[in-house]
C-alpha cells in the first residue's frame, strides 16, 4: 500500500472504517519522508511524503475506506523528563538543550528528551528535577528552520526529484 499523504487524524476526523490497523513507529521515524513499513495487522506500508516538513502525529490517518482505517501509533521510549520549578528554569535548560542539538518534546508542564546517560547525568549534576521514564514522544518542539520556497509555489528541488525517480 503506498500512502503519499495524511487523511487526516482520529481526533478530529469521524470513523467510518470497520477494522482499525496501527501502524508503530519510533518517534525518529515521524520526519522520514521515504520508508517501508508493516502494519501490527501485518499489511505492508510505503510512506512517500513528497512535500516538505511533514511531520506524522499519534493517530494520523494513513489510509481509509468503509473496511480499514490505518492509523499512525508512537511506540513508547526510554525518555529523560525534565520537570522545571519555574519559567526561568524551563528557559534554562531549554537553552542548554538547544545548544546540543538534541531533540526536544513538550508534554504539559514537562520537557521530554530521548534517553541519553551523560545528558541525564549531566542534568542531575546541574540540579534540574530529572526522572528517566518509558513515555510517548509526541509534541516535538520545531525550532529548525524548514526549507521553503519564496512565493513562488513550485515544486521544492527534493520534491523535483522524486516526481522523476517514480516515473
């Protein structure tokens, strides 16, 4: 089954489908634009996201008719949660963090990073309230500049390319 877009997401979407498949990723793979995949359901997946910063999310809608619904379900990971006292501290270790370049996730009043032993031991050192936990990572904070085009509306170069490379 080859999937170029998102349908859209449970929350938000009404089910209609009879049967619902998951489809499990890490939540390293939710940037992949191009990956092969099998449904929990043992359907094969191809994902082609031709277009730029797309991003899966918990419970994205991959495919659907009136039998099936494939949805997208983030599998739970060894994570660092950070639970800062105040808004001085959450910009703090924010800062710090982004110095790194690691990837960083927002859940409530809680800052989560994939598990990585000398960024927590290097957290519990400087003070911060840490606890190393198995949580979904699932509202990653974009601070990247995305590619884009200037008003013009054309194809991206990446996108150019793939349109070429499937015909």
């Amino acid at each position: 089954m080859l999937v170029k877009e998102i349908i859209g997401n449970t929350v938000t979407h009404t089910r209609n489908s009879k049967v619902t498949d998951l489809l499990q990723l890490e939540w390293f793979e939710t940037t992949r634009r191009i990956q092969r995949k099998r449904t929990v359901g043992g359907r094969d997946i191809s994902l082609k996201f031709t277009k730029e910063g797309q991003q899966l999310q918990q419970h994205d809608i991959l495919y659907q008719d009136d039998e099936l619904m494939v949805v997208v379900d983030l599998l739970p990971c060894d994570a660092i949660v950070i639970s800062p006292r105040n808004m001085y501290e959450m910009a703090k270790v924010c800062y710090e963090i982004g110095n790194k370049h690691l990837p960083l996730f927002l859940e409530k009043e809680q800052l989560l990073i994939p598990a990585d032993e000398p960024l927590f031991r290097w957290l519990v050192a400087s003070g911060y309230e840490v606890v190393k936990e198995k949580r979904q990572l699932l509202h990653m904070l974009r601070t990247n500049v995305q590619p884009h085009a200037h008003g013009s509306g054309s194809p991206s170069f990446f996108e150019k390319i793939l349109d070429l490379a499937s015909k």
